[in-house]
C-alpha cells in the first residue's frame, strides 16, 4: 500500500493468537496521504499527496486492519467498510461485501 492515514476502528476486536481486547487501527488512503491519524467524527483533510476526491456527500473507502500490538498477528477482518460524508469519517465497520470499490479503494455511495 503506498502512503495511507490510519483511523481507530470504532469496536474493540479479540486477538485470534494473544486474546488482547483492543481498538485497531485501519489504514485507508482517502485525502492528503501522509500518514495521518484520525477517529470517526474528524474531518479529512486535503492539500498534498491526495487520493480520491473531496466534497462528495457519502463515500465508502476500504480499510485494512494493523497487526495485533502485542503479538503482531494480523487483523482477522480482512477489510473494512469506511464511510466517509461531507469529508466527515462517519464509520468504521467490518467490512459485509455489499460495497464494490473503485480501483484506487474508494467509491461514492448513494
């Protein structure tokens, strides 16, 4: 993955290795790529190395989990579901396969 932003999943997941409870982080490249760090309700920022586009009133963009934090094992959510409205993070959900992504990772939602 190029450069990509990073956003706080918004439910705790269990480690499948170690059993830690904890908050993953999901990386997305939507906005200025320059590894930022957001939680839902922050505002995407725009301005350099930008991917995808902003203003659009709802768009979903993939996620990919990071690696357990203390045992390194990966996120057992292979993807997730990231909406994104009026360049507000809305959402961070498991991904359930009901939305087709563009090839850059990004789609505008109706």
């Amino acid at each position: 993955m190029p450069a990509y932003n990073t956003v706080t999943a918004e439910r705790p997941a269990v480690c499948p290795v170690c059993g830690l409870e904890q908050l993953r982080d999901v990386q997305f490249t939507f906005g200025e790529t320059w590894q930022l760090a957001y939680r839902v309700g922050d505002r995407i920022k725009w301005g350099a190395n930008d991917s995808g586009e902003p203003g659009h009133p709802r768009v979903g963009v993939a996620g990919y989990g990071e690696d357990c934090v203390r045992c390194g094992a990966v996120d057992p959510v292979e993807r997730y579901d990231i909406v994104i409205a009026d360049d507000v993070i809305a959402s961070v959900t498991p991904a359930d396969g009901s939305v087709r992504y563009g090839p850059d990772d990004w789609t505008v939602l109706a």
